[in-house]
C-alpha cells in the first residue's frame, strides 16, 4: 500500500463516506475530493482511476476488520470463550460500520472485478476452525457456519433498522453460538 498524508486522507475519507451508509453507495472519486477539499486531480495522482480507489478501500475494510477480531483473541483464555469474543467482536463491527459492512460481505456484484481477497480473512477463518477443533464440545460447526450465522444477525440488523426486534443482536448471536455447542 502506498503511504503519504494526501494518499491516506484520500482514502481515510472514502472510508468514512462509506462506513455510515444504510444502503450501499461506493464513494466516487469526486465526493472523496470534495470530502478533503482538494480537486479531482488530486485523486487521480494517488487513485488513477475508480477501481484503484475500490481495491484500496476493500483492502483497508478487510484490515480494519481482522484487526478489530483479532485484538479480541486472548490465547490464555479458553477455546470456547475466545470464540464467542470473536463472535462479539464481529457483531460490534458490523454494526458499528454498516456501510463498510455491506461493501466488503455483500457487494461483490457491484465491485465486479473490484471485489479483492485478502489472505487475512481466510486466515482468521483458519483460526476460528482451529479454535473450534480444540473444542471438546461435540459441536459440528465450522468457521463458515458461524460466519453464516453472525452474517445473518448482522445483515438483517443492517437492513431492517425499524424491526422491532425480540432480542438484542448479542442475545441472538448467543442463541446461535449455544445452538452449536459453544456455551462458555
């Protein structure tokens, strides 16, 4: 990744231009001009073109992601209760940063061929597998199970924000993680 104050500005602003949203909008690279208060050329000096400035964003939302997942991991603590506080950590992501949310986990028809991998998010389902193995809880689930499921709390969150909903989102991913097996 490129560095320098009008590289990172450039970007930090598309992030925030993106993390509130309700409904999926990418930022254009003119709305992040305007955002720093610089002209279009000046983007276009550090982003050439919408797609350069679409990866990057995916890149530093995949990032912002891990990061935020994985400052939860504690290895001292059980296999179990570090899986429900990576559960957590996902949840409070994801609805702290629903236009982020939705750029990263259900936009990949709009990116096109914008929509990048990043080995990070495979490597933390890894993790989660390897977590789940150590659990001697009989469950079945895997990474991708969980991933579905907190997707789905998240997602449904995000979406339906008028829903007068039954349980809190936490309570919702506990039911979940019991379900499997995963009571701490």
């Amino acid at each position: 990744m490129r560095t320098g104050s009008l590289y990172d500005q450039l970007l930090e602003a598309a992030m925030t231009l993106a993390t509130s949203r309700l409904s999926l909008s990418i930022p254009s690279l003119r709305s992040v001009a305007r955002e720093c208060g610089v002209t279009a050329s000046a983007v276009y000096r550090h982003f050439p073109s919408q797609s350069s400035l679409n990866r990057a964003m995916v890149q530093s939302i995949d990032a912002s992601f891990v990061a935020a997942l994985t400052a939860t991991d504690d290895p001292a603590r059980a296999s179990v209760e570090r899986l429900r506080a990576l559960a957590e950590a996902y949840l409070r992501w994801g609805l702290t940063n629903p236009g982020l949310y939705q750029l990263r986990f259900e936009s990949a028809d709009q990116l096109g061929p914008d929509f990048v991998r990043t080995e990070a998010a495979d490597k933390l389902l890894a993790h989660i597998d390897d977590l789940l193995v150590s659990v001697h809880s009989g469950t079945k689930a895997t990474a991708e199970d969980l991933w579905v499921g907190l997707h789905g709390v998240v997602s449904m969150r995000i979406h339906k924000p008028d829903r007068q909903w039954n349980t809190d989102a936490a309570a919702q991913v506990d039911k979940l993680l019991d379900a499997w097996g995963l009571t701490a």
